[in-house]
C-alpha cells in the first residue's frame, strides 16, 4: 500500500496557482495506480509540515510539481518535511524514515528526459502544419540570476529538441535573464515561430507577461517590419498542464521505489484518528463551521449556519472535489488560502459515503483532524515562533528580526479570523471537538502566510490595519 504525494507551491492570493497540481492528482487518482494520492503546498493547505501526518500508509513517494531544480525543490521542500537533505537531489531520489514511514523523495518532474516529448506535443498542437524546414522553436523558460539550475533543464531541452531535428532553428530564451525573450526577433531567422512556455501552470507569467513583454495579440500573432521580414509566432500552452505530464509523474515514482517491491502498511496513528472521528459523525459532530451527520448510510456535511434549512434550497454535492472546488472561494468570491479561517461559503450540502468522507474532510480541513487527535491525546509536538523563523531561508530569513510586539501585531490580523487555538504561542487549548467542545482544533506552528506578513512588517511594507498581502 502507497501514498504518493504530489507537491506544489501554491498561493496565499491565487487559487489557480494549485489547480494544475489538484488536476494531475485527481487524473493520477482515477487510474488507481495508488492506494492514495494527496496534494501539499508551500504557500496553501496542507503545509509541507503537515503533508506528511495527512498520508495514510507508510510507505510514501513525494514529488515536488516543479518544472526545475532549484531553491524550492533543494531546499525549502526537504527542509519543511524534515527530510534531512539539503542540496541536488540524486537521479534515483532521496529515501528516508520519518515517523515511521519510508518516505522518497523524487527529483522535479520537470527535469525528467520524457518532458522533451511533452514540449514537441505543445508545439505541434499550438501549430498543427509545423514544417521544420520552416519553423523555429523557442523554449521559453523563467530563468533566475539566484540559481542556475533554473535555467539548465531549459537548455538541455532545447538541445534535446535541435537533435531531433524537428525545427529548423530552436532557442532557449527566458523572462528574467539573457538572452530574453523580448529580443527574440534578434535570435530567430525562420518565419515560422513556435513559442513554448516551460512553465508548471497556467497563470499570471503565461496569460499577461509573456504576451504583454513581446507583444502577441492571441495563439497566432503575426509580425511584420522586423529585420527577418514577416514572422508569425504561434504560442502553446505551458508544458506543465498536458496530460502527459502524468507519465512523468509515475515514472519518476517507480523509479524511486526501486528495489523495494513491497508497499507499506495502513500508519496507525493516522487510521486511529480517523476511526475515531468516523465514530462521532456516527451521532453527528461539529467540526470548525460545519457538522457531520449520519444519513441513510451515507454522511452529511453542511455549514453549520445552514442547519434547518430544506434540502432542496441548498446545492448538493456528491464528490469530495466537488465540496473542495465549493469552499476554496468566500461568499464575496475571494480566496481561502487558509481553511480554518471563518469564511466558509454557505448554501451547500454534500453526501457522501464513508470512503469518501475522509477525502472530502480533508479537503475541507487538511490536516485538521490528525492534529486534533494527537492534541487530544497529548502527542502533538509544537513549534514556538522562534523556532519556525530560526528556519526560513531566503527573503524570509528576515523574519528572525521581528520582535515579538510585532509578530504579536501581525497575528491578531491574520490569525484573529481562524478558529485554530494558537498552541505555537502558548495558548491554552484544553479540549478538541473529540473531547466535545465543537471549534476547538489546534495550531501546532505559525503558518506561512503568517511568515509572509511578519516579513512584510520587518520590511515596514505593511501597513496596520492592511489586509494579507504577500504570496
């Protein structure tokens, strides 16, 4: 039995930022090649250090959804999941025990050889009368001075893609770096031009700046006047949303196991909380904003402030995802970055079976009840704040200058609309929901768009009475 958890970056502001991992999870889920399939973010719920408790057997297969090695796949990911690993990540992946579970660690799928073929697909569905005698390609990546593995997986593509001879010329230009793709009419002599993003996800790189930076108009933009005389650029989809991307994925899953045939076993620890919490919503509980109860041989859920209202005013939802999809956004249509905030949309109701209801409570509230239980049963282990800034890296290594009046001030706006008791602080949390009192779930460490808004205090960007802001 296996868990594959698939990792994402994530954001405090966007909700598409994680939609191309929820999609590849959902896809890798319905072929059943897994026992589970969980998501975890940096910057979205569950944490990288909470994903781990959210896994269900023992054995667990980690892929971090980046399309480069790099500060987050060398860094930031192994560190937050306590892996003990800084630094490349070997072909064959990193495997450690935590917790009592195997836990591998698989390079980036964007690093993997096959994503050659998955640039070669975009390009000819973004121009399906490619002639190469006619056609440059342009792999386009981000590029970043901080870290040259960022730019080296898009060279080697390129190189890939000119020894296949598909295309009369291919170049790699890039967004933050020479050679740019601004001055791509200086690079690329063929009037046929085929721009591919080397991108994890659609978003606000593909959609605005790339288009806006060079000027497209659409799929197919035509230039004229330029030095090489009329060019028509066709521009692709970002390689990190096709489908085949799920191949890699698999690949590189396999290729981490290794020689170990064998899978692990159910983690008990987990199987316990759940057990106990199936219990309750066998005699209905409230948990966070909503209750469970028993219907039919089925389980319902709804927010709690709709209890009384008929059925037929309210949505019904019938899958797990559907019920994620219905609260990832307020009733004012904003995102819910954190799940605990009390912002939970009203007018919805799901039924669902008992296998389902795990998965749909954990989309509701990741990690909320493997937390809850070892509080309950006092074994989980907190995280002052000084610990957890001690730890960050990067542009949050800032945060280890904030007083504690500050963090005290960023966190009565931030955490002031979360129902989560703040354990990291010394908040005093006697009881959990399994001890009955509904509403009462725990905050084991400061979240990190708590992080985020510290760093912005430090940074005096961050006004009073502002509003979360950073992603």
């Amino acid at each position: 039995m296996r868990s594959l958890v698939l990792i994402g970056h994530g954001s405090h502001l966007n909700p598409q930022s994680a939609s191309s991992v929820y999609a590849y999870a959902d896809l890798l889920r319905s072929k059943g090649l897994f026992d589970e399939v969980v998501e975890g973010y940096w910057k979205e719920e569950p944490s990288l250090r909470q994903v781990l408790r959210t896994a269900h057997y023992t054995d667990v297969t980690v892929i971090p959804m980046f399309i480069s090695e790099g500060y987050f796949t060398e860094t930031v990911i192994p560190r937050e999941m306590g892996l003990g690993h800084q630094g490349p990540v070997p072909p064959q992946g990193v495997a450690r025990s935590i917790g009592g579970r195997t836990v591998r660690y698989t390079l980036p799928y964007g690093v993997h050889p096959r994503m050659a073929e998955v640039i070669l697909e975009r390009a000819r569905e973004a121009y399906p009368d490619l002639n190469p005698a006619d056609t440059a390609l342009i792999v386009l990546g981000h590029g970043t001075t901080r870290n040259e593995n960022s730019n080296k997986i898009v060279y080697q593509n390129a190189e890939r893609m000119r020894e296949g001879g598909h295309f009369a010329e291919v170049h790699a230009l890039f967004l933050d770096e020479v050679p740019k793709v601004t001055g791509w009419q200086e690079h690329v002599g063929a009037p046929n031009v085929v721009l591919v993003p080397f991108f994890a996800s659609e978003g606000w790189h593909t959609l605005e700046t790339i288009p806006e930076d060079i000027g497209l108009t659409g799929e197919v933009t035509v230039f004229e006047g330029g030095a090489n005389g009329t060019q028509t650029v066709y521009y692709s989809k970002p390689v990190g949303t096709h489908s085949a991307v799920t191949e890699v994925i698999l690949q590189l899953a396999e290729d981490a196991r290794g020689a170990a045939a064998q899978g692990g076993d159910i983690d008990r620890s987990h199987q316990d909380a759940w057990d106990a919490f199936v219990r309750l919503a066998e005699q209905t509980v409230r948990i966070g904003e909503v209750i469970v109860r028993p219907t039919e041989g089925m389980f319902e859920i709804r927010h709690a402030l709709d209890e009384g209202r008929a059925n037929e005013s309210l949505v019904t939802l019938v899958t797990p995802e559907g019920l994620r999809d219905q609260v990832r956004l307020d009733e004012a249509g904003e995102f819910r970055p954190v799940h605990t905030l009390r912002n939970l949309p009203r007018g919805w109701r799901a039924v669902l079976s008992t296998a389902e209801l795990r998965r749909a409570v954990h989309l509701l509230y990741p990690a909320v009840i493997e937390e809850s239980y070892a509080h309950h049963h006092h074994a989980l282990r907190c995280t002052p704040w000084n610990a957890t800034a001690r730890r960050q890296t990067g542009i949050y290594a800032k945060v280890q200058k904030a007083t504690p009046q500050q963090v005290e001030h960023v966190a009565k706006d931030v955490c002031g609309g979360c129902m989560k008791t703040r354990l990291w602080a010394d908040e005093p949390l006697h009881q959990t929901f399994f001890g009955g009192v509904p509403g009462a779930i725990p905050c084991a460490e400061a979240c990190t768009l708590l992080v985020a808004e510290v760093r912005e205090e430090v940074s005096g960007k961050r006004g009073a009475a502002a509003s979360p802001s950073h992603d």
